[in-house]
C-alpha cells in the first residue's frame, strides 16, 4: 500500500489520463476503447461514479468505473474497468478507487453492483457470487467469478439475467 491515495469522480481533464490507464493495464486497447464508448452513452453514464485514485504526487494512477446495467428490467451497476497504471499497481491505488466509487453509489440510493473479476480480489469489498441472488450473466463464466454486492440487504434485490449496456457488446 502507498501512503495515501486521494480519490475524487473524474474531470474533463482526466479523459486522457483515464484513457492511459486503461491501455497501460490491460494488454489491449479494448477497455480504454470501452470507457469512452461508455462516456458516449447516455442512457448509461453516471459522471458521479467514475472515480479516480490519484497519487501524492498528482498522478492519476488508479481507476474504477460504475455504469448502469440491468438484471431483467431492474436497474443495476455493472463496476468495469477497474485499472491501475502498471508503476503502481499493488500499492491500494485500485482499491482505494474502487471503495470510493461503491461509497459514490451507495450515496446515491443504489442497491446492486455487479462484477466480473477475480474471486480473490473483490470479496473484500463485500461481492460475493451473484448466483446466490438468482443473477446470471449472458454468457458462460465460472460462478465465483460473477459477483454481486448489494448495500441494503432489506431491499429486494432481482434475479435474471444482466443486461449491459451496448459498448460492452455483449
């Protein structure tokens, strides 16, 4: 972990520091390709829950972004990408991102959260598999790594199959 991560929703100035951060973690240019179509879209950009992590030094080293989904017709949040640049990767730039963006969501009267990632990563933050809510996605993963959080366990929470949005082509 680094010493401290200041963490605040993205800027205009930012679209391009977002964009370097998504092509330096993964080894393609989809995910940098698909915040932008995300950003495009309307119907599913939420400026409030795309969060940034930023160094002590002023870098904008870590990314987390929160859009809307649905699972059957209920709305959701479906959190993707979620990215480090490299040179900071293993320090909580990730994670500080993250947690900014559900805290973002819960503020917000938000209940769902869906994420397809690592089993052994985002349980800490609360996801567990999203089978045990009746929630499927639309293609064929392994169980434990689609995972859900929700923030009000009073509120009832759908079962179905997720729905993201267009740009995420699927």
């Amino acid at each position: 972990m680094t010493k401290a991560w200041t963490t605040r929703p993205e800027r205009p100035s930012d679209v391009a520091a977002i964009r370097a951060i998504n092509a330096g973690a993964f080894p393609t240019q989809e995910e940098a390709d698909l915040v932008d179509a995300l950003r495009a879209d309307p119907a599913v950009w939420l400026p409030d829950l795309s969060w940034v992590a930023v160094a002590p030094d002023g870098t904008v080293a870590g990314y987390a972004l929160l859009t809307r989904c649905h699972v059957g017709d209920i709305p959701a949040l479906a959190l993707a990408p979620c990215a480090v640049l490299p040179e900071h990767q293993g320090r909580g730039a990730g994670s500080a991102a993250i947690v900014a963006a559900l805290d973002a969501a819960r503020r917000r009267g938000e209940n769902l959260v869906l994420v397809l990632g690592h089993a052994d990563y985002y349980p800490r933050f609360g996801f567990t598999p999203a089978s045990g809510h009746g929630i499927r996605p639309p293609f064929d993963v392994p169980d434990e790594n689609m995972m859900a959080l929700t923030f009000d366990p009073a509120h009832p929470v759908p079962a179905g199959t997720i729905r993201y949005a267009a740009p995420f082509g699927v």
